[in-house]
C-alpha cells in the first residue's frame, strides 16, 4: 500500500516540478536579434524599419553579421548616431564580423558602421533596451494579476514566488483528489 501512496504523490509532484522548471527557465532566458535577419549587416537593408518590428530587453543579444573588412559596428552616442561622425562619441567598436552584444542596460543604443558613406547610407539604428515583461500564460491570467517589476533585480524573484504561490495553494487540491 505504500508504494501506491508514494506513487500518487510522486505523479502529483512531476507536473509541479516541470511548472516550476519552465517558470524559471522563462524567467531566464534573453532573445537574440540577428540584425537586419537574413539581409544580416550591409548596406542594403533598411535598419530603422527592421529595429522598429522589435521589443528589445534587458539581456538580450544583437548579431551583427558582416563580411569582415567591409564593414564595421560602433556603439555610439546619440550625437554622434545623428551626424555619422565618428571622431568622437564613440563607445564601442567592433569589427570581427561576427559580433555579440549584449544588451546589459535599460537604455538607448545607437550604432552604426563606421566605413565611409555606410553609415549616411542608413546603415545605423537606435534601439531601446526595456526591463523585460513577464509573460504569462492566459491560463494563469486569471488566477494571477500581471506583476510589474519594481526592480530589476528582484523581477525574476517575484515572478517566480507569485508562481510558487499559485502551486503551493494547488497542492492540497491535488492531494485531495489522488485520495479519493
């Protein structure tokens, strides 16, 4: 008999622990942007409307993908992002071809490639790197209100311990109808 009753509870607490896995697995996990997608980083594609088709967030990750050499990617100031003059206002500069970046502040980035005509070309963007919103499953819309972050460093925490709530209050529920 006790075998059964551990089995019960065992199968009740597998659906609890795979909720709670993909709670915090969503919780964790950051979108990386390939900029301009298949037309990658040239001269030819039109990156204000491609920056425009997106919502980016903290953590997340731009690809500038680029023949090496022929072109490059700055991080720059808005100033210089205006004029697409580069001898100042430059915080960053990248030219391997294959380049990452992390997106690790709620701000404003501006970039742009700094070969000569690229960038008056339109080969220069400006995104705005929000703190992420929690997405939730209609499923639980109703049994729990959308939850702004207040801080960044306690989104994920809240996020997760308002899940954890709804399961814990689930528990004795499941309890009752394994014993019956």
């Amino acid at each position: 008999m006790k075998g059964t009753s551990l089995f019960k509870y065992c199968t009740l607490l597998l659906p609890i622990l795979a909720l709670l896995y993909s709670f915090l697995l969503n919780c964790a996990m950051a979108t990386v942007y390939t900029v301009g997608d298949q037309e990658e980083w040239n001269s030819q594609t039109n990156y204000a409307s491609w920056a425009e088709a997106y919502n980016f967030s903290l953590g997340d990750v731009l690809v500038f993908r680029y023949v090496k050499e022929q072109h490059n990617v700055y991080e720059v100031t808005k100033d210089t992002f205006r004029s697409c003059n580069a001898s100042s206002g430059v915080l960053i500069k990248y030219d391997s071809g294959e380049d990452r970046v992390k997106l690790n502040k709620v701000k404003k980035y501006w970039f742009i490639c700094d070969i000569p005509g690229h960038c008056l070309g339109g080969m220069r963007f400006g995104i705005e790197a929000r703190n992420s919103t929690i997405a939730t499953n209609s499923t639980y819309d109703t049994l729990i209100p959308h939850i702004e972050p207040t801080t960044l460093d306690n989104s994920c925490r809240n996020y997760i311990s308002e899940r954890w709530r709804v399961i814990r209050n689930l528990i004795p529920l499941g309890l009752l109808l394994f014993n019956l």
